[in-house]
C-alpha cells in the first residue's frame, strides 16, 4: 500500500498580504497542491491523506468544487479529508453537504468516524473540526477501529487549543500510523509512524526551513516513509554582521551576493548586527525594490566586556562594586548580562569611578 500525508495548504491564502508577492503566493500554494495530486496520480498511490486546513477559511462550493475537480485526476486513489480548525465544518456549511464526484470522502465533526477500505485492507480514524479550537483530550484515547487492518490515525491538532495530545501517548498508541497536521513545522514523532507532514507551502514569515509532504510505502505491515520538499519558496534569515571597515557600499554588494547564491525567489529577513567605525546607518530600500525582502531588522550589537580585567583594574572603585555585585548571573542570564553592560556603559563613558 503506497500513501501520501500532507496538511496546512491553505488554499485562498494571500500570504504578507500587501506585499508584492502575495498575490503570486496565491497561486504558488495552489500550483503547488496541483503537483502533489500529480505525484499521487504518477506513483499510483493508494490513499491520500490530508490532515486538515486544506483551505484557509471554511470554503465556499465554489472551492469545493475546484478542488473536487482536481481530485479527479486520481484514477486509482482515494482521499481522506478531515476539516481543521481554519476550514472547520459546521453542519450546515457547504463542506458538510458537499457531495464529491471524485473518490474523496471528508470525515464528518459529529464524532469520531472511520472509513475501512477492504481492497488495501487499511481503516482510517478521525473527525473534522467543527469550530474555530477544540481543547478536548481526544487523541490520547482513541484506539484503532479494525482489527487485522493497517489502521491509520487522521488528525489536526498539538497545541493547548488544538487538540493537545501527549506524545509519548501517541508513539505508543497502537495505531500503525499517525498522520498529523497543524503545527507548520514537520516532526517525525517517531520514525516512520507518528509524524507531522508540515505545510506544503510557508504562508508566515516564521515558517523557515522545508516544506512538503510525506510519502509512505506498507510492504508486509512494515511502513517506510521519506518526507519530499515541494515548496516553491522558502523563507530566509540572512544574518549580516557588519565590521568596523565595512563601508555602506560594501554591506550592500555583501547581501546581494548571498540573496543571488541562495535563491531570488525566496523572501528574506535581513539581521543586521554590529556598526563601522562611522556608526552608518544602512539603507536597504535598493535591495528591497529588487528582491523578496520582508523586513530588515537592525540589532547594534555590543562588544563584550572583559569583566575579570575591568575587576581587577577597579577592584577599589563604583565599576568593581558594580562588577562584583552582578557578575554571578552575567553567563547565564541575559537580562542581568544586558543591565551590567547599560551600567558599564554609562560607569565607563562618563569616568565615575
């Protein structure tokens, strides 16, 4: 039996809405979720799972439609939907009424539900959302639906609002996999088992790293799965540290270099740390016209203190007492190490001893 496992499309999402790209985003997300149908259609896939927020928002029967429609391009597998907490399904939404054309069925909110398909001998448990959260401790008590069948658990949830499970309890449920969504960031829970596919896209600014879906193959009851990036688009932080003889011109040509080497259609945050000599300020808005540049984001950044030197060298005076009374703290506690280093500042800067 051969199964794909993806969540959080989103579809209708303007990601960075206002941004150049969000419209492109758009339609990226949606491209995107079209090449993973013709992945399942081309490796002739069993089952498709999709662990809930297809959509960003309830959807319309338009978009049921639309995707309906693209579902239908897979001859020999059969989807399973559940509704997250985005694209939640109340009882009189067009998603709870939607009748599919193509071979997809979308579990109901009412109650747990399981559909079990003899022809792959594999049973899938789950439910929709049916509201914005739900705080329930579902997941760490439901058990597998069939005996003797591959028994797969379909779920949206890992936060305090969202279904909050305990994963120990997961690893070691008896169900043969888990197929989880939600969190945007993928997570095998445990190997080939329990694991959160990710979004296929990243639709924040926080959404670094990967993003794509889970391909599993069940040869004799054994499950082996490999995680494959689709996302078109990543998110980056570009983390420039700025020398005392690194001059305006130079940070400029710096950056544009490393956003050519890594990728212009990524979007990127850029961290800038440290000063030259004549304290310039850095202006990006060259680059920000030429490239996906979400933010800049300056931190000056703060030469560190020899503490033992400045102790032993005002041992006598207000800098040692100073020294003395904080430095316990100073390695590992950043707001003490921020108050020594604004008290350095002002002690050494304006000569009270």
């Amino acid at each position: 039996m051969k199964f794909i496992h993806m969540a959080d499309v989103h579809l209708g999402i303007q990601p960075d809405k206002g941004k150049p790209w969000s419209k492109d985003r758009e339609q990226e997300i949606k491209d995107t979720f079209v090449k993973v149908i013709d992945d399942a259609q081309r490796q002739q896939v069993d089952l498709l799972l999709i662990a809930g927020d297809l959509f960003h928002m309830p959807p319309s029967e338009g978009m049921l439609r639309d995707v309906d429609y693209i579902l239908s391009r897979l001859t020999a597998t059969k989807t399973i939907i559940i509704a997250g907490n985005h694209d939640y399904m109340k009882p009189d939404s067009p998603m709870a009424n939607y009748r599919f054309s193509s071979k997809t069925i979308c579990l109901s909110a009412e109650k747990i539900n399981n559909v079990y398909m003899k022809d792959i001998n594999t049973c899938v448990t789950g439910f929709s959302y049916n509201n914005k959260e739900n705080t329930e401790d579902i997941l760490n008590h439901i058990k597998p639906a069939k005996q003797g069948a591959f028994n797969i658990l379909l779920a949206h949830g890992g936060d305090a609002k969202h279904l909050p499970f305990n994963k120990k309890n997961l690893k070691e449920s008896n169900f043969d996999y888990v197929a989880l969504g939600h969190i945007h960031k993928p997570e095998v829970i445990k190997e080939n088992q329990v694991i959160n596919c990710g979004s296929l896209e990243p639709i924040d600014h926080t959404d670094t790293g990967a993003r794509g879906y889970i391909y599993g193959e069940v040869v004799d009851g054994i499950v082996k799965t490999q995680f494959v990036p689709v996302a078109k688009r990543a998110y980056m932080n570009l983390l420039i540290n700025i020398k005392p003889d690194h001059s305006p011109a130079m940070i400029l040509d710096l950056v544009d270099r490393q956003i050519r080497n890594i990728g212009e259609r990524n979007i990127y945050r850029i961290l800038v740390k440290g000063h030259n000599h004549n304290h310039d300020v850095f202006d990006f808005s060259s680059l920000v016209a030429k490239y996906n540049i979400y933010e800049v984001v300056t931190e000056e950044s703060r030469d560190e203190y020899d503490l033992n030197q400045l102790y032993q060298e005002n041992q006598d005076n207000l800098i040692g007492k100073f020294i003395n009374q904080l430095s316990d703290n100073y390695y590992n506690d950043e707001v003490c190490r921020k108050a020594i280093h604004y008290g350095l500042d002002v002690l050494l800067k304006t000569g009270d001893k």
